[in-house]
C-alpha cells in the first residue's frame, strides 16, 4: 500500500511528477482547495479516489490503514498531524521540509529565513517521525534567497525542486543507501506564523524592516501597522531612503507623499512603494 499527503502547490506538482513517473496510490489525503494547482482538483481530473479526513479523528479509516502494510507514506506540505501508529506501520514515511534540516526545523521556514536575513534556504526529504522534523535525511537542496524575493518567491523556486528532491530520494532507497542521522546539536526551531504577527516595530533597522516585510508580501497576508486615523496600513515591499523626507521627526511617524508613504526607523528611513490602507 501507498499514501500520498500533500496539499497546495507544492503537494500539486510533487504528486503530478509521482503520477507521471507511474507511481500507484491506494489514499490521496488532502484538504480542501479546488484551485487550478491542487491535489484534490488534480485527482478529480484523474479519476483517483481521494478523502480531507483527518485520521486522528476519522477512527474508521484509521483501523483501516492499520490492516495492511505501508511501503510509502509521503508527505508534501500536509496539514494534520499523521499518527505515529501509521508511521510506525510505514516502511518509507516520507516528508519534504522547506529548509536544510536540521536547521528551521517547524512552520513557515522558508518566510522565518526571510525576516532572519539568510542568504540561502532549501528543502529536505526526510523519514518522519512522532516529533517534528527530527528524521534522518535522504537528500536536500539549497536554495539562494536574494535580496528582494518574497516567500512567495521563494516558493516558485521550491516548486521546481521539491519534485525533485523526493525523485532522488525514491532513487538513493531503490539503491539501498541509508538516510543519515541529523545533528541535533545544530538544530533549530520556529514556530506557526499567524497574520497578527505582521506588526511593524520600527524601533528595528532598516535591513531588518524591509526583510520583515518582503517575507510576508502578497499573496501573504504582509507585514502591517496603523496610521493616525486608524485606518490599516499593510505593507508590500519598502526600500531604504538615503535621504530623510520632510516631517520624519519621530520614529515611526508617517507621511504620505504622491503615491508613496514614508517613515523613519532606528536607524534612518523607509519608503513603503507597494502598500494597501484598510
């Protein structure tokens, strides 16, 4: 038996390159989307049988599962927590991880990389296991993050090799190589980013701020403050001024000029250039 779990994008061309490659899946676990690049619009043009469950609350399908042994159980980009009685029942349960592990090991790698100002990020395939992104790794690639890409850039990047990564990992297991162990001593961990966590602090630098903001750029929900009206400020894209504009007197303050608004920061002044106002 074979499981595929996967969601979004990143599940959508992972579990098209498996299908092309004629990879058979007895489950397709997914969550629900309907978009032109889904797992679950996928199998419906397919005509492969998929469910949303969730197995730590579908019991049936759970027992299910137990019955027979798993030889393949991947994982790209799925959402539920798979219950450590089906991994234990998998030889190969396997998960890409948006970092080079064991670095970032949690939720949105790729957009705390970003805010931490790295050059380079990267993907890993790697065996799952009960605790979050611990497992011995089969293959990673490294990614370079430039200075203006956004996590959304960083993810079209990803979906060029995160099929990739799992095909040489299906290759080094057909060839019998074995994983090898993460240093737990290099390890570290961020945890789930949620909208509310956007807020401006501009008591921080400039580099700092325009990292901040281009990590949760649209389509995210963005880095965000408010103006002295109220009114919600949310911020695409900001550059550095090398000059201060008139007005910016205080940290924080903001003007607005033309299409532009400006304010001044720690240690100078930014110009927000894509922004939107609630």
């Amino acid at each position: 038996m074979n499981i595929f779990a996967g969601f979004g994008k990143l599940g959508f061309v992972v579990l098209k390159e498996l299908l092309g490659n004629g990879y058979k899946f007895d489950l397709i676990l997914t969550h629900k989307d309907g978009s032109e690049e889904s797992v679950d619009l996928l199998c419906s043009k397919s005509s492969i049988g998929f469910s949303y469950s969730d197995l730590r609350t579908d019991i049936q399908l759970l027992n299910e599962l137990k019955k027979d042994k798993i030889n393949f159980l991947i994982s790209v980009n799925y959402r539920y927590i798979i219950p450590k009685t089906i991994l234990d029942n998998s030889t190969y349960p396997l998960n890409i991880h948006g970092s080079i592990l064991p670095k970032y090991r949690g939720r949105t790698p790729h957009v705390w990389a970003i805010i931490n100002g790295e050059s380079r990020t990267g993907i890993t395939c790697h065996i799952m296991e009960e605790t979050v992104d611990t497992g011995d790794i089969y293959h990673q690639i490294e990614v370079e993050i430039a200075d203006n890409d956004t996590g959304n850039d960083i993810i079209q990047k990803f979906k060029e090799i995160y099929p990739i990564c799992l095909t040489e990992s299906l290759k080094k297991i057909h060839q019998g190589i074995k994983p090898i162990p993460q240093v737990e001593a290099d390890a570290t961990y961020f945890g789930k980013r949620i909208p509310e966590m956007g807020y401006l602090d501009f008591t921080k630098d400039k580099k700092s701020l325009i990292n901040f903001i281009r990590a949760q750029s649209k389509p995210y929900p963005g880095a965000y403050c408010y103006l002295a009206d109220g009114r919600k400020l949310i911020v695409h894209k900001a550059e550095a001024l090398d000059l201060p504009k008139p007005m910016l007197n205080s940290v924080g303050l903001i003007v607005k000029e033309n299409d532009q608004m400006y304010t001044s920061v720690k240690d100078g002044f930014l110009a927000f250039t894509e922004f939107e106002i609630s």
